[in-house]
C-alpha cells in the first residue's frame, strides 16, 4: 500500500503530522482560491513542489476548484468548458507522475452530514446523516436520469484522454448513499449502479475509490465488495474508516470500535495484491482540535494512522 494523507494546499499542522507519523505520500486538492489554474502546468508545478519540499510525494488529486467541476455534474451551459479543462490538465498530471483522480458524481451538494456533532468516545466528536433531518424539497435540481446522462457525456469525452496519458480516475461513491438527499437524486449509492458507471465506457482506467464507510453505510458486504472490486482491477485508492448504522441514519466511529473488521479488510487488500494508495478517513474531533473541520480534524488523525500503521506492521503487509 502507499500511506498517504489528505492535506490542504496551504501547510498547516496536519502536514507536521502527517510527516512525524511516518506518512510520505500527500492527497492533494487544487486551492479553491479563484487564483488556481488547472490548465497551468507551472500552478501544479509550484503545488506539488510545495508538497514535495516537506517530504511528501503528492498521488492522488481529490478535490478540484469549483464550479469548474460542478458544471460537468450538472451538465450546465458551461459543461464543454469543464470537460476541456479537466483534458488539459490530464497532461500536466502525467507530467508530475500523478495518476490517480479521486472524482465523486456528487453536484451541488458534495458529501453531505446533517449533524456534526454527536459525542463518541470519551466526548469526541463525529459527524452523522439521519434522513429525517432534511426533506424532500422541490424542485429537484437533478435527477437521477440527468446524472446519468452527465456522466454518460463525460466519461465519453474524457476516458480516451485518461487512457493516452495514464490517468486514472477512481470514482467515490455518494456520500451518503441515498437516491434523494433534499431537491437532488444521486445515482452511485450501491453496488449495481457503480458497477453500471464503471461499464459505460469500460477501461482500465475507470475504477472506484474504495470508501470503506460508504459501502457500509449502503448495507453491503464490506468484505465481498474488498474482494470483487480487487479482483476485477477496480480499486484504484481506498478510504480507510468506518461507521455504523443504516443509509436513512448513521454515524462515523472511530476506527477502531466500529462494526467492521478492520483487519480483516486489510487481509483481503493483501491477498487480493492491493498496492495503491489509502488514506484515513473521517476521522473522530479529538480534544486539542475545534470542530471547524469535521472529519478532517488534526488530532483524530493521528489516532486513524497509527492504528492503520499498527495493523499493517502486524500483518507484515508491505506499505511505503
Ligand atoms: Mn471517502
């Protein structure tokens, strides 16, 4: 596996952390700063060497400037501009060797909680979904036939592109995995319709990001999911955490004490040769940190990676 974290453009604590617990690989966003190019090789440039400077090889791209990304997912009057941004920046990450895109089918809402505050262990704080606290409203702002459509059109214009330069884009499912969150449908909430997208333009270089608690949040089998999708080439990053309850109502826990057998995923990634990158994710509000990044907190962190680090060392599973 390549360790890696998930860290801002501007250098913060996370990043010291992130370096101090042994992790040399960074998940990077664009800065959403209005400033940010993403068809300018020399922005990337000075990004990655940002990176690069502390130590930290950047090898996944999650999170890119909006609207540009919206208009592709909505399929608004700006959707060619988008896409033609989105290849021109594919050349410029191959040229940085980066090769994975993590890519949610998520417009106008992104992933969504509607409480971020519900105490876990010893008074830590994590985030949760509970369907009743946002209704169905109208208009729809899409539906889950336009989604569709949207993602029919671009995966057509830009699966060619990924596949000249090795980009490969790692698609995260819905979060949370409901068919309806308020006036939007969503369509990548369970296993069938995820496979369907991966089928539309078939490729080696379409495949998922491996949200653990997503797939549990849908009800599947977390460890037949592991299994099929590595079988089938299709992992192409993981998330490593997890939660517990139903789609209509669940919350994050902590990596340690939730349902899921942590160990037991981490063998099947081993047995079935996983060796892309993972990262902790949704980590607990830890005392030391406020709760103005739910799920991202600094502290919670250090807890999610020395817990993944231990389980690794344990099951002698190579990781860089
Ligand atoms: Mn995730």
């Amino acid at each position: 596996m390549i360790l890696a974290d998930a860290l801002r453009s501007e250098p913060d604590r996370t990043w010291d952390y992130a370096v101090q617990t042994g992790i040399k690989h960074a998940v990077i966003g664009a800065p959403n700063d209005g400033k940010f190019d993403i068809t300018d090789y020399s922005h990337w440039r000075s990004l990655y060497d940002r990176y690069m400077s502390k130590g930290l090889t950047p090898v996944v791209v999650e999170g890119a400037p909006e609207p540009a990304h919206e208009s592709y997912k909505r399929g608004d009057a700006d959707r060619d501009k988008s896409i033609d941004q989105v290849l021109k920046y594919l050349p410029i990450l191959d040229k940085l060797n980066l090769r994975t895109i993590c890519i949610n089918w998520m417009p106008y809402k992104g992933w969504y909680r509607t409480r971020n505050n519900i105490p876990a262990r010893g008074g830590a704080l994590v985030t949760g979904f509970y369907r009743e606290d946002i209704p169905d409203t109208e208009p729809l702002l899409i539906t889950a036939e336009q989604l569709w459509e949207n993602l029919t059109y671009f995966l057509k214009a830009v699966v060619p592109s990924c596949e000249k330069y090795g980009i490969k884009l790692a698609f995260h499912p819905d979060d949370p995995p409901v068919p309806r969150l308020g006036d939007v449908e969503r369509i990548l909430i369970n296993r069938a319709n995820i496979e369907k997208a991966l089928n539309i333009v078939p490729s080696a270089f379409v495949g998922i990001t491996l949200c653990q608690g997503c797939f549990c949040a849908m009800g599947e089998d977390i460890y037949d999911i592991i299994t099929t999708f590595n079988k089938k080439e299709k992992v192409f990053f993981v998330h490593f955490r997890d939660i517990e309850g139903t789609p209509q109502s669940f919350c994050e826990t902590f990596h340690d004490i939730g349902p899921t057998d942590m160990v037991r995923c981490l063998e099947l990634y081993r047995e079935y040769g996983f060796n892309g990158p993972v990262r902790v994710d949704h980590v607990p509000t830890m005392a030391g940190d406020d709760n103005t990044r739910p799920g991202y907190a600094a502290v919670g962190r250090l807890f999610a990676i020395g817990y993944l680090k231990g389980m690794l060392d344990a099951l002698h599973y190579p990781y860089i």
